[in-house]
C-alpha cells in the first residue's frame, strides 16, 4: 500500500531540511519527497500544523521478557514505546536469563517479530550473567542479532575485564554501552549524597561513584580505540569528563534521561520510591549542568532508561523498593515541555538527539533520516497539544513514573513503523 503524508513540518537534521513537503511511503521505504508531490492511488495523512521528524530510537529500554513478565513484556513495552513515539528500542540485557547468549538474543528478536509493534534490538551482556567476571562470546551475540553490549544495571567493576572487552570490541566494530558505578563507592546507597539524603537518613550514593568509573572507561576507550557510550550520566563531573574526552577526539558517545534533567534530589522529600533511579537524581547543580551539556553538544542522546516495575514492588518505599522509572510514555512531552518550549534547545536538536544519532550511534544507516530508500520510521508530533500525565493510562504494564500529574504541552500524536501506523492504536494493537 501506498501512503502519502501531506503538508507536514518535515524536520530531518541528518540532512538539514525543515520544510513543508510531502512524503511518499512505499513498501515500508520511503520513496519521494516534494512540496507539490501527489500520488493518486496512495491512501493519505494530514500533518498540517504538526513536525514530521525521523523516528524516534530510545537506546536504553528494560522490556523485562524473558523472565520478569509481571513487570513488562515484548508487547507491552513495544504498545508503550509507540505510544510515546518511539519506533525502535534498545532491550537491555538484564533479564532472566540474562541476555549473555544467542538462545536469548534469537528469542527475543522471534518473539518481536511475532508481538512487537515497534522494533526490538536486544543489547546483549558484556559479561556471563551480569557478574563481571567472565566475557560473554561477543562476536556470536553479533552474528545472532545483538546491536550493542551493555552490563546495565551493574558497572563492570574490573578494570582488566572492561579492557578485554572493548579490545575484542574494536575488532567487531561493537558498541559497548557503559553503566559507570563503582560498587565499592556507591555500597548499599540507595539515593544521592548530600544535604537531602542526610536530612532523609538515608544511606547515599556519590557522585564519585560515576565520576572513577567515567574517567576509567574514557581513558580506557582513548587508549584501545574503542567506542563506549556512557549511559544516564547524572553528574557534574562526569559530563566534564566527557567533555574532555570529546575534546581529545576520543570515541565516547554519552546519553542523558528525562529525569535526571529535570528533577533532582529535593523531589525526594515526598518519600515516593518512583523517585527512586539508579544513578540518583543528584541535586541542581548536576541538573543545571546536565542542561547545558544537551544544548552544547556534549551529551549526544536522550533515552528513557525505560525501567518497570510492579506497584507491590514500588509500594516498599524507598528503602526497599527497586530502582527504576518506567520513562517510554512521558520522554518525549516532558523535553518538549521543559527544554524546547523553555528554548533550552532547539526543535531540531530535540529531533536529532532522538533519531539522527541513536541511529548513527548504533551504525542504523536505514534509519534516523527521511530520504528515499530510508525505511519509513516516522514521528509526528503536535507541538500544541497539552496533555496531563495519567499513569492509569499507560500502555505499560508499570506504572512507577514521577510525572504523574504534570501538565505539558506537546506530545506525539502518530506514530509509523515500516510505513504502517502503530500508534494511535487499531482495534487489533490495542492494549
């Protein structure tokens, strides 16, 4: 089937366009682009008044499956990813079992094939099991499927398994997606050290704890030449590090989470344990920096760092609760609403640090662009509608979000996979 998409607000920022044009959708590909482009036989959509951007590629999801399906599955998180705007997630590799050998990563590619609405890329462990001892078989996990390695969740403690790992991912041109925390920093810490933890008496996490293992993996990745991307940073210091890193032309990527952008430490005083994250929300300084960071080019991403979990398990508090924010629904309306209306950053910056370079990063050549022969992965986003955040609304089956009840204005309004609309949802995808 043929679809033509008219009179939308076309922002590509892989190739600087930003202009009223229609598009031609063919086969899951996108065939033509032209002001005056008409296609008689072709089914079509009005985008007047909305942005048609590149889809949407969040690089650090937790859809939970295999194993944790109480929390989230393939389903759930794809209806949840769509319904945000997202038109491809990255799994991470923490599930049970974990994603440390080629069974896992080939069922979860089946399995979304099978039930996914958006595109599923397992990320698989760097290490067996998550424990940091001992590589996984990095080249078969390639050959089977997997765009990225990460141990998210737990840092790779050893400094000499870290190097044999981005060695052996220099060789495969691999990206390694880096959870920097020094377990024997952060101990049992359980939110940010400093005057709000102290006041709480709860045990706190340093920022040190991202910052050592920051500037190891960044000297590390100068030294072998070898692509890390550094996950949710959350301080001050590690977006200098990273700074520098860029400066020397090291190959260090970096991303940075709605939360940690927008909310800090002093939320914690209502005791809720959705505002329980790893790394914590750190306090305004660390915001404040982490804005600028986005709006000079040093962090290169956002992503949701999509973490469900059970209200059973949410409702311990925040001694006990798990960490974690289930991010996919609200990502996108909260940067609109907080950083882009704010003119923190530009629209098309907004665009790219979702699209452009998720797709560059993870080398999606096919994707993160709108030009013939692209597949036909698109976001369209209505900058004017408000929206209030309802988790009982979510397509997720979680509902530990922090932003509930937050009025923002803009939000995705379709989403296109494969030139098929997955969102707003059909009786047949409906959760």
């Amino acid at each position: 089937m043929k679809l033509l998409i008219k009179n939308g607000r076309v922002i590509d920022p892989s190739s600087g366009t930003d202009d009223t044009l229609n598009i031609l959708i063919e086969q899951g590909k996108i065939r033509a682009l032209g002001a005056k482009l008409e296609i008689a036989d072709a089914s079509t959509i009005d985008a007047s008044r909305l942005v048609v951007a590149p889809g949407f590629i969040d690089l650090h999801s937790h859809v939970r499956e295999p194993g944790q399906e109480d929390k989230e599955d393939i389903a759930t998180a794809s209806q949840a990813a769509a319904k945000g705007g997202f038109t491809s997630i990255c799994a991470m590799a923490n599930t049970n079992p974990v994603n440390d050998h080629r069974v896992v990563t080939k069922y979860i590619i089946s399995e979304a094939q099978k039930r996914a609405i958006v595109s599923i890329l397992p990320v698989a462990a760097v290490t067996k099991g998550l424990a940091g001892n001992q590589l996984t078989d990095l080249a078969d996990l390639m050959a089977a499927g997997a765009v990225a390695f990460s141990d998210d969740g737990r840092g790779i403690q050893s400094g000499r398994i870290m190097r044999e790992a981005l060695e052996i991912a220099r060789g495969l041109n691999a990206l390694i997606i880096d959870h920097c925390e020094d377990e024997s920093l952060s101990g049992q810490g359980l939110v940010n050290e400093g005057q709000i933890s102290a006041r709480m008496g709860l045990r706190g996490i340093p920022s040190s704890a991202e910052d050592v293992m920051v500037s190891r993996d960044i000297i590390l990745a100068a030294e072998i030449g070898s692509r890390v991307h550094i996950a949710h940073l959350s301080t001050r210091g590690a977006v200098e590090l990273v700074r520098w890193a860029k400066e020397k032309k090291s190959p260090v990527t970096a991303e940075v989470t709605p939360h940690h952008l927008v909310l800090t430490d002093t939320a914690l005083k209502s005791g809720h344990a959705d505002l329980k994250v790893n790394p914590p929300l750190r306090d305004a300084r660390d915001a404040e920096a982490l804005r600028k960071a986005v709006a000079d080019g040093v962090i290169d991403v956002f992503a949701t760092d999509h973490a469900p979990h059970t209200p059973e398990q949410k409702a311990l508090g925040i001694e006990q609760a798990p960490f974690g924010i289930a991010g996919l629904e609200t990502a996108v309306s909260v940067l609109l609403d907080r950083l882009v209306r704010k003119q923190i950053i530009s629209l098309t910056r907004f665009i790219e640090m979702f699209s452009t370079r998720p797709a560059q990063i993870l080398g999606l050549t096919e994707k993160g662009r709108i030009s013939p022969g692209a597949d036909a992965d698109l976001t369209i986003l209505n900058l004017h509608k408000e929206v209030v955040v309802d988790v009982g609304r979510f397509a997720s089956k979680s509902r530990n979000n922090p932003f509930h009840g937050w009025k923002l204005k803009g939000a995705p309004q379709m989403t296109i996979v494969g030139g098929k609309v997955v969102y707003p949802f059909s009786h047949s995808s409906k959760p």
